[in-house]
C-alpha cells in the first residue's frame, strides 16, 4: 500500500519531527493562519503515525489544549478504502492537569492521555504531513471533540440521529476532503457505504450489545441479542 510505503524504513522510530508549519503557508485568498503546534512522531514497531496538536492560545474556559491523533497504518476498514484508518484520539492538558468534561449522559470523564476514543478516519497521511492546512483541519473539523462524541456515541445506537439524519456509522466519523472548497476550506464527508460497512462489522456489533447490556437492569441482560446480527 501506498501510504505505509511512504513511511516504512523511518530511522526517526521513537523520535519527534517538529516541524515549523508557519513556514509551509499556503498560498490562499483567504488567509490562513495556525492555530496548533504539530509535532509528528513515527513509530515503526507497530506501523504507527503518531500527530499532536498543542493549541497555540487555548481557550480560558478550554478543558484540554492538546489532542493526540494516532493513525495505524496497516489497518484500514475495508480494502475498498484504504485512506479510511484505525485511529486514536486522545486529549489531555500540557500543564499536567486533569480536567473533567461531561459527557451526553451527564457523567464526569477526566480528559486524560490514557483515555481514547477508538475511531475509524479517512486521512491521506501522506497529504497530512506536506500541507499543515490540511493537516490542522483533521484536528480542528474531523477529530474535533464534539464530532468524534457524536458519532461514536450514535454508532452504540442503531436508533439515533446523527448529522440530522439516521444513518448507520459504527465508529466511522468520516473523511477528510482532500481539496479545499471554494471558500478555501478543507471539510468533512461522510461516506455511506463506509459507515455501514463500520456499523455492521463484528466487533461494532458486540460493543452495542455490551452498551445495551450495561443500560439494562441485571435480569433482563441474558433476553437481550443484537437485531444487528440479521442485517
């Protein structure tokens, strides 16, 4: 596959890439300007890409300032789409704090670096580490906090809205545009097929039965089977 080949043979295994992406600005009519501190990491033991986004002014009232995306290479969903990537997002605060955020249900999660969300994302890695406005829009727009809750939260339920719309996405949440619109943005796209194919695999399947599970009182868990099996 392309994309592995394009990191495969690294000597930086372990090491960080801190790159200046001031210095790579697009050229745009609109202006761009930076938003993150992006440091790349490869790990060539598991085939791993490594990205961590430190914001440059975080928000007083933010409750992180660091997300760390890691990309597994040698892991797509389907060979239909092998742009579309196991990935891992996690949040923490540089500072060494460990804030809380409040999640749908109304239960108190500590943003931590252990603590991640198991995702698949459609990035071209290879676009990601020439072009930083590309590369600030995975964090900014595809992996941003609210988006990746979402999604994630929807695909434990066959039932649930999503975007305005049912549909099935697993833990799918979509892909990166690979050229701007005309505004000169980069965007995210929802590939249905892919979110079906994510929604229905097995291992979606047994995390909902394991949620519903969770939600139902003790007698009542051993009636219960995913309906999902019969699709």
């Amino acid at each position: 596959m392309g994309i592995i080949s394009f990191f495969r043979g690294t000597k930086n295994s372990g090491k960080s890439q801190n790159r200046d992406m001031s210095e790579q600005l697009p050229t745009s009519s609109n202006e761009y300007i930076p938003k993150y501190d992006i440091t790349f990491y490869h790990q060539t033991e598991n085939e791993c890409l490594v990205v961590e986004y430190k914001e440059k002014e975080p928000s007083a009232f933010s409750l992180y300032d660091t997300t760390k995306l890691t990309i597994h290479l040698n892991e797509c969903l389907d060979k239909k789409y092998p742009n579309i990537l196991r990935c891992e997002v996690t949040r923490h605060d540089s500072k060494g704090l460990i804030p809380f955020y409040i999640d749908n249900t109304g239960k108190k999660i500590p943003c931590i670096e252990n603590q991640f969300q198991d995702v698949w994302a459609g990035i071209n890695t290879a676009l990601m580490m020439k072009n930083p406005q590309y590369c600030e829009a995975i964090a900014a727009e595809l992996c941003r906090f609210d988006r990746v809750r979402d999604y994630v939260n929807a695909g434990l339920d066959s039932g649930k809205f999503i975007a305005g719309k049912r549909r099935p996405c697993g833990n799918y949440i979509g892909t990166m545009s690979e050229k701007p619109n005309q505004y000169g943005e980069y965007h995210c796209i929802f590939n249905e097929k892919a979110g079906k194919i994510a929604h229905y695999s097995k291992e979606m399947i047994g995390r909902r039965q394991a949620h519903r599970e969770q939600q139902l009182p003790n007698k009542n868990r051993s009636n219960r089977r995913d309906n999902d099996q019969n699709r």
